[in-house]
C-alpha cells in the first residue's frame, strides 16, 4: 500500500515537472496558432490533422509538429486530387463506390508526382508547386527520413575537444584543442540542434501548408 502511495505521489510530481515544461512558451505559440486552431477546414479528411498540429505547436512539440505538417501537405493533395476527379460524379447512390478508381490511382504515389499532378489539373500554381518541391527537399524528406545530411547541411559549431582526466580533480577536463566541425559529423549534438532548428522552422512550415489548403480547397470542392 505504502508502495503504492509512493509511487503516485512519483508519478503526479513528475506529470506536474512535465505540464511545467511543455507549457512554458504556451500562451506565446498559442497567439501564433490560434487563427489556425479556431478555423476548420471543413475538410473532416484533414481537420483532425491541423487540430493535432496546432497542439504540437502550443506545447512545444515542434518535431511532431513537423512530421504531421509532412503528413498534412501529402494527405492533403491526394485528397485534392480524388474530388477534383470526381467532384462533378458524386451522387447519393454511387457514394460508396464513386471515390475507389482515384484512391487506387493516387493513394501509394510519390509526393513528386502528387506535387506535378495537382499542378497540372490547375488545383496549385507554378510557384506552389516550386515551394512545395523546396520543402520537399529541405523539410519532407530530411524529417521522415533522418537524412543527417539534409537536416543539417552546411550548420557548424565551434567546440572544443579533449579528454577527461579523472585523477585532476581541480581540471576534470583537459581541452586539447578547439575546432570548427559541421553538425553533419557530430553526432553527440545532433538531437538538441535537430530540436533548436525544428522549433525555428515548424511554425512557418505549417503556416505556408494551411495557407494553400485555403486558397486551393475551393477549387476542388465546387
């Protein structure tokens, strides 16, 4: 029982030290949010999805937020892309069977080809499509795939390095010599600077993606 007692006093201290950290930067995130969060799509396809984002983003969960906006963007151009097919088909007997030949043909595309599709029925412009392809490169495809390469490019950081001498309590560290070294191949870092530059990048990325969402969905539901 005394065990028990313990363990959810352990548990309610912990949820409290986690509700404090993730909430910190709320109010300010959600500022930056909330047009977004109150505004639905009216698209139940996707509004689950931006509901999800915009919590990622009020708590500080940029990474998740990132790698839903990935999963938004994609969802959301297939899904443009079978009603722009069969917006003018749609009738209350065939309801159950009008969307299938679209899904079959769109759902296990590439996004490039998604992208390139979507542009050539007129549903985003030339320069959507250049942006879509950029974030593809530099967002997309780094994130889903962890390519070190592409997530950190050309990012250096200047550190030090030496060894730990344990018999020099006084100077436990003994730098040997300090270097410019790109983040590509400094592995030990990577997990805090990949946090730094998706807090910096997630909001903007989602922004740009619920912005084409508004603009475009007329074209594909009327």
């Amino acid at each position: 029982m005394h065990k028990f007692m313990d363990t959810q006093k352990d548990i309610s201290e912990e949820l409290e030290l986690i509700a404090k950290e993730i909430t910190k930067d709320a109010s300010e995130n959600y500022e930056r949010i909330r047009y977004i969060f109150k505004n639905e799509y009216v698209l139940p396809e996707i509004d689950p999805l931006r509901n999800e984002i915009c919590i990622c983003i009020v708590f500080s969960l940029y990474q998740a937020a990132i790698t839903l906006t990935n999963h938004l963007l994609e969802k959301y151009l297939k899904v443009a892309l079978i009603y722009s097919d069969t917006k003018d088909k749609i009738k209350p007997e065939n309801v159950e069977t009008i969307f299938k030949t679209s899904v079959d043909n769109y759902s296990s595309e590439g996004l490039n080809s998604t992208i390139n599709a979507c542009c050539s029925k007129g549903i985003i412009t030339k320069d959507q499509k250049k942006d879509l392809l950029r974030f593809k490169d530099t967002i997309r495809d780094p994130f889903s795939h962890a390519d070190m390469k592409k997530i950190f490019n050309e990012i250096t950081i200047n550190t030090q390095i030496g060894k730990i001498d344990y018999a020099d309590k006084e100077n436990l560290f003994k730098v040997e010599r300090a270097v410019e070294v790109n983040l590509t191949s400094l592995l030990p870092v990577q997990g805090i600077a990949q946090a730094i530059i998706s807090k910096r990048i997630s909001f903007d990325y989602f922004e740009y993606i619920d912005n084409l969402i508004r603009s475009t969905k007329n074209k594909i539901m009327h």
